[in-house]
C-alpha cells in the first residue's frame, strides 16, 4: 500500500473542509460519498491494523513458549513486572474510537424504549463473537454494545442461603478491613479494591429469583418485577419506591448463568435437534 499516514489525515482534513463549507448545499448522496471514500480509508488502516497484530500475536506466542521452557531469572521477573505495554484496544475517549454511546441504529422494544443495535439483513450476516473468561475476576463474560455483562454457573437453591443474596454494603462491608468473611456474595471487583484474593465461591439463586411477580410486597421481595412487555413501562416507574438493587443484580447473574447452561447442552450434543441453526450458520 503506498498511502502515508499523513494522506489519510489529509484525506480526512479535506472531508471536513469541504463539509464546513458546503454542508448546506449538498444533498445527502453527496455528503454518503464522501462518507464511503472515508470508510474506505479506515478498513485499509484496519488490514495493516489486523496484519501488525497477527505478527504480534505470532511473536508473543514465541515469547511465552520460550519462558515456559526456560526458568526465569530473579532479573527478568522484575523487568517483566515494570515492563510497560500498548494497549492495541482503543479507549471511548480516544479520537479513532469508532464506537458511540448513542448509536444511530436502535430498534424500539416499546413506546419510548429503544435499545442499540445493528440491524442486518439475515442471521448469516452476524458475525461469530466470543464468551470469554476473566482470569482477575474468576468470570465468565460478554460484551453488548459496551455493557460487560459478567457472572458464573451458580447453585439454584430453595431458600436464601450463603451466596445468595447480594451484600448491601457492598464495597463498603466491614468484613475486608476486619479481615472476615461476609455471609453474603460481594461481586469479585470488591475483593480486588482491598487487593485480595477473588475467592473461589461461585454465586446461588434461589428458586423463586426466576418468578415474575407483579405484585411488589415484602413476600415477592426476590422475584421479578420487571419482564412483562405489558407492564414493562409502569413495572420502570414502580421500581423506584421498592428495593430493586437486588433484583437488577440478579439479572446480569442469571442471564450469564443461563448462557453457560446453553453453551453446557452445546458441549454436550443436545442442540442437534434445533436443525434451524444449520441454515442460519453458514
């Protein structure tokens, strides 16, 4: 490729140039074009992008066999530790930040809610993404539109017990500075603030965490009370003069515990009866 970074921040400059000067007067099939000679320039930039970090990613995986097979030196312990890296993913406030908090795609639900989404044609235009695991945080984890929705394969109990229901004092619990443990679940990021060890204890649900429940009284408590698309809007309103931290908490935790349970019949075989999926797939 024989494009210079500096002509591709020149292209760009020339694009806003003449946006600001006749941005009034174009139609919107000349302003796309623009748009498309931009778009251009950007997946260029992605393929070198891609090709930097396959030989990255070659050389790393050297890197990590190489220190396998030989026993590090007390010095190269200590010069990895302070070793600086770039981090390749780029941040919501950095200027090549291709996402946005307010998309221009949305699809509404119902009246007045709307979520973010990329609208496609057919199932076979989305592209494959990943479950991934977080070592620090000893969970499974996906990302939606920039929400990191994170949890684990938990215990469904009868009644509350150990684990189940979520600590109200949260970060601010007395068991880490007492040096406890607390009957009830922190989230891992807690243990992490006070630079302990993220225990192995995985979160439970109780039976009835599952329930929807219009009826919001201290006996319906650890139920749902958001669900129904009927009562969504009304259910939104209640929400705020009843308890419902607990309610939100469990939703992240339930929703990556069900995946895993889809993932599990995955692993397992069982989907083979959902023949739907061998002509969405390909």
């Amino acid at each position: 490729m024989d494009c210079t970074l500096r002509s591709f921040l020149q292209q760009a400059d020339a694009v806003h140039e003449y946006l600001e000067k006749f941005c009034t007067a174009l139609s919107a099939d000349q302003i796309e074009l623009k748009v498309i000679e931009l778009q251009a320039s950007i997946k260029a930039l992605q393929a070198v992008s891609c090709q930097l970090a396959n030989i990255s990613n070659i050389a790393n995986r050297v890197v990590l066999r190489k220190r396998r097979t030989k026993r590090a030196t007390i010095a190269e312990v200590v010069q990895n530790s302070v070793r600086k890296y770039i981090d390749p993913y780029p941040l919501d406030n950095d200027v090549g930040t291709l996402r946005s908090l307010n998309p221009i795609e949305s699809k509404e639900l119902f009246k007045k809610i709307s979520v973010p989404v990329c609208i496609v044609e057919t199932a076979k235009e989305i592209p494959i993404t990943h479950l991934y695991y977080i070592n620090e945080l000893k969970q499974f984890a996906f990302n939606i539109e920039g929400i990191v929705i994170r949890g684990n394969l938990g215990n469904i109990v009868d009644y509350q017990t150990e684990n189940s229901a979520e600590c109200e004092y949260g970060i601010n619990c007395k068991s880490f500075t007492n040096g406890v443990d607390c009957p009830y679940y922190h989230d891992p990021s807690n243990f992490i603030h006070y630079k302990l060890p993220v225990p192995d204890k995985i979160r439970n649900f109780t039976i009835g965490s599952w329930i929807y429940s219009k009826k919001k009284t201290p006996k319906t408590y650890f139920t749902r009370h958001i669900g129904s698309k009927d009562r969504m809007l009304y259910d939104l309103n209640t929400l705020k003069s009843v308890q419902y931290r607990e309610e939100i908490s469990n939703r992240e935790g339930q929703l990556v515990h069900d995946l895993l349970i889809y993932m599990t019949l995955n692993a397992k075989g069982l989907l083979e009866r959902y023949p739907h999926w061998k002509y969405i797939s390909k």
